[in-house]
C-alpha cells in the first residue's frame, strides 16, 4: 500500500528519500552506541522504528529499480 504522497514521486525524489532514510539508520545506531557506551539498554521502539526504515529503503528502492 502506497504512503500518502508516494504517488507522485518521481525517479529523483525516490532516490532522496532513500538516502534521507539511511541517515536516520545511521542516527539511530549513533544513538544506540551512545546508549551502549553509557550503560544503558536500547529503547524498545527502537527496533520498530529501524524495521520501518529499513522496509521503506527496500520498498523505494524496488519501486526505483521496476521503473
């Protein structure tokens, strides 16, 4: 299912939002390492929100590959 707007994005702004997604990956595991290096466990939304990321960098990235 498409996210709101997604049909009208084109080859490019595909390509920007993959790669403004993989630097919110690299955020959160910048933050997680912070965490680690603190002594303090990873927030337990963490892993969904990385399972969002990395399934809208696949999506976007198949949906740019098809066209």
């Amino acid at each position: 299912m498409p996210e709101i707007g997604e049909e009208f994005m084109d080859g490019d702004m595909k390509i920007g939002a993959i790669i403004e997604l993989q630097g919110v990956k690299e955020e959160i595991l910048t933050i997680e390492n912070e965490l680690a290096r603190k002594g303090i466990d990873k927030p337990k939304g963490f892993s969904t929100l990385k399972g969002y990321v990395k399934d809208r960098i696949n999506e976007l990235s198949a949906e740019k590959i098809e066209k």
